[in-house]
C-alpha cells in the first residue's frame, strides 16, 4: 500500500503556521507515530488498541494521513464493536501503515520545502 500524504492539507498548515513550525510539527507528529507503533507492537489489549486508535485517527486527518486516518477509524469502530477478531487479525497492516507514515513524515521534515516534496 502507498503511503499518501494529502499535499493540500500539507500546504494549509504550513500557510496556517509558517514553514518552521511545519517541519518541527511533522517531527512531531512523526515520533508520535513511531511510539504509538510501538504501543501497537506490544500485544495491547483491546482498550488500548481502541485509545491508540483514537488518538491516531484525530492527529492524522489534522496532518493528511487519509487513508491511516481511516484505518484508525475503522478499527477504533471494529474495538467498540468488540470485534477482536477483526481487530488482532488487522493489527499487523495497522501497525504496518502507522511504521510507514512515521517514516514518510520524518522523511517530509527532513526537506527544505515539504510541499514540493508531495507535489
């Protein structure tokens, strides 16, 4: 699956809160992604896939993480469900998708101009 970052919601932040506060943001919310794969990657309980869920579905819709925004919600909705089948049947392409946006944003803060990166 490709990892794509929705280059308008990227140039709106950066209009929003300038250019270095956008690459220290995607720094940010990069290292965010990579302790919550890690959180994922230790066997967590189906109330905390449901909290990491959560929390990774809000922060990547603000950054244009589309698809992982929706993965999140699909699986913070299959958690309240009780659906923990599902859920630890999809943790490995959850868990997958969060490692590569972490590396896809560190990658995107690691260039002078990040919204010609994605154009």
């Amino acid at each position: 699956m490709a990892t794509i970052i929705n280059a308008e919601t990227i140039k709106r932040m950066a209009d929003e809160v300038g250019h270095e506060t956008l690459l220290l943001l995607l720094n940010v919310f990069s290292d965010e992604l990579e302790q919550y794969q890690h959180q994922l990657s230790a066997q967590p309980t189906m109330s905390q896939m449901g909290e990491i869920s959560h929390s990774i579905k809000s922060s990547a819709a603000s950054f244009g993480a589309d698809d992982l925004a929706s993965m999140a919600q699909e699986c913070e909705f299959r958690v309240r469900q009780g659906q923990e089948k599902w859920m630890r049947d999809h943790l490995p392409e959850f868990r997958q998708m969060v490692e590569n946006m972490a590396n896809e944003y560190k990658r995107l803060a690691s260039h002078d101009n990040p919204i010609n990166c994605l154009l």
